[in-house]
C-alpha cells in the first residue's frame, strides 16, 4: 500500500505509520511525495508520539513510478495529477486538511481522522476474498 501527499512530511507519514503499526507484517507500507520537503513535520512527529507511534527517524521520499507499480491500493492525500495510474490497482483519494504549517493542536484531529481511515483498510483487506 503507498500513501502519497505533497511533501511526504505529515498525512502520508502518519497514515504509513499507523497501518504498519496497526497490520504489522500483513501490509508492505510505502510513502511517498510529489514534492518531498526535506524533514518529517515536527508537529506531525509530536502528534504521532502522542498516539505512541515514533516517527522521528523518517524522511520524506520521492514519489516514483515504481513505488505506484509495486503497490495494489495507492491512497492520495492531495497529491494532484502527480500520482501515476496504472490498471489493477485500487486508487483512494483521501480529502484530509493538510498539517503543513499548523501546530499539534490542529495536527490532532488530522492525525485522528488518519486512523480511524486506516481501521477501516484494515478491515476492508481483512475481508477481501483472497485471489
């Protein structure tokens, strides 16, 4: 699964945080930006460990085509017309606010709204008919 946004620093960082934390080994976890900035959001970071995940140690990435071609669900968060589509895969797009510039406070109900999404994938792959 490959969760894509703009800068790769704060919706699609936590929403690859919570589905490894949450699926474990179930799911191979990628993230990735159209627009990388060059560090994970600090209030995203502080949000996270808040919900007792750390994602101090990640760093935005690239969004590349075989990121896209290695993925079966590929879940937008505002990534535009950036995001690559390719036949046989699922694609989401998430409207979430984006946490660029905003403080924990703001980053809180963004980061919720992430999981409650995640739980729900989870679910929806647990039931799924194997092929």
């Amino acid at each position: 699964m490959l969760f894509v946004c703009v800068h790769n620093a704060g919706r699609s960082q936590m929403a690859a945080a919570f589905l490894t934390h949450l699926a474990q080994d179930k799911v191979e976890v990628r993230s990735a930006g159209s627009a990388p900035a060059h560090a994970v959001n600090p209030a995203v970071v502080e949000a996270m460990a808040e919900a007792g995940i750390d994602i101090s140690a990640q760093t935005p990435k690239i969004l590349t085509t075989k990121a896209v071609q290695a993925s079966d669900y590929v879940i937008t968060m505002g990534c535009g017309d950036a995001c690559p589509i390719f036949p046989g895969k699922k694609y989401l797009n998430w409207a979430l606010e984006d946490p660029a510039g905003q403080g924990v406070e703001s980053v809180r109900p963004i980061r919720d709204q992430i999981k409650t999404r995640i739980e729900a994938v989870i679910a929806e792959i647990d039931t799924a008919p194997e092929d």
